[in-house]
C-alpha cells in the first residue's frame, strides 16, 4: 500500500504564493511520476503538474512560469510552487503517484487553496 500525505494550502490573497508537499510512503521501491491535479467547484479534475522519473516535467498552460514541480528522491516527496497566484487558481489540490511496477495509481486526500481577489 502506498499513502500520500499533502500538506500547505491555504488562504493566500491574488499575486501571493504558497507551497504544497506530498510525501510518499509505504511499498515504494521507485516511483514512475508523481503530480499534482486540481478541482475547482463544478469542474472536472484537471491536470496542473507532473514530475517523471528521469526529471522531465509538464505543466498545464494555465500555470506555466508561475508554478513550479520539484522533488526530493530521498523522502520520496514531491513539491508544487506556485507563484502569482490568481482566484482562478482557487479549488482542491491533490497529489497523484505512479510507483515503480504497481499497476495502480494513488491519490491524497486533497488540500484546499484559496486565492483571494
């Protein structure tokens, strides 16, 4: 089994910044990619940013030069920056990992950020 803990949303007001965590643990030998998603109210979940194993990244259009992916191999954690932060950035974020040879993926429990206008 492999748990997924988020931690650092917030209220933050436009122009702001915060930074979530998510760290892995449990059956974890290597891990394929690990990102983050987001759900506004009434809206789909979308995908905001992944980090695969060899280092590539992608993010969606929308947070591009404005938010930021890293990652500590070690603690098998995974960081999202995020910079000039809008209201349309407002909605649950939630971290996703694809460990190393299990067919599933897995999700956190979700954090809430806020942008204020």
């Amino acid at each position: 089994q492999v748990q997924l803990v988020e931690s650092g949303g917030g209220l933050v007001q436009a122009g702001g910044s915060l930074r979530l965590s998510c760290a892995a643990s449990g059956s974890i030998f290597s891990i394929d990619f690990m990102g983050w998603y987001r759900q506004a109210p009434g809206k789909p979940r979308e995908l905001v940013a992944v980090m695969y194993s060899g280092g590539s990244t992608g993010y969606a259009d929308s947070v591009k030069g404005r938010f930021t992916i890293s990652r500590s191999n070690a603690k098998n954690t995974v960081y999202l920056q995020m910079n000039s932060l809008k209201p349309e950035d407002t909605a649950v974020y939630y971290c996703n990992c694809k460990p190393t040879g299990i067919r599933s993926d897995y999700w956190g429990q979700g954090t809430q950020v806020t942008v204020s206008s």
